[in-house]
C-alpha cells in the first residue's frame, strides 16, 4: 500500500511539474517603457535598481515593480538591469542581477 501511494505522489508531482513549465512567460507585445523618477539617494553606499517587470500567471500579464535604492551586499557589486527579448512566440522579460 505505501509503494502504490509513493508511485501515486510520484506522479503526481511529475505531473505538476510538467504542467507547470507549459505556462508560458510570453506576451504578444511588450509594456510600454514607464516614465521614472529616481528619488535622491538615502546615502552615499546606495546603488539605484530600477524597477522591473514580473509576469503574472493568472493574468497572463507583466506587472511592473517600481525601483529602490539599496546598499549592495558586498562592495564592488554592480547592478545589470534586466531587458526584454523577443523570442520566437513573443517578447519575455530577462530579470536583473547583481555582478
């Protein structure tokens, strides 16, 4: 009984995992660019990351993030913003990173 039970949570994790990767990130077009205002920096450590765009599953939809200050967590860091790619079934947002 609990070897059956485990093949049945097996696959229904295969399952879900599988479905899951199906929702596509893609969108026709991309948003607009939006118009942003960088507020004066709290401090002298502080690196600007702009905002960003996150895609909203059940809308189908990106939804953008507005920008913060932050102190990096090790010095030296850089912020490279993120962008958008045109692929094949349409535009998808490449999140941004610190180096």
């Amino acid at each position: 009984m609990k070897t059956i039970i485990r093949i049945l949570s097996a696959g229904a994790f295969v399952t879900a995992v599988t479905l899951s990767s199906c929702v596509s990130d893609t969108v026709a077009s991309r948003p607009a660019d939006p118009v942003v205002v960088v507020p004066a920096s709290p401090g002298p450590n502080y690196v600007w990351v702009n905002g960003s765009w996150h895609y909203n599953r059940p809308t189908r939809a990106y939804v953008y993030r507005e920008g913060y200050w932050v102190v990096p967590a090790r010095a030296g860091r850089t912020w490279v913003e993120g962008h958008w790619v045109q692929t094949g079934r349409g535009w998808r947002y490449v999140k941004g990173h610190w180096r």
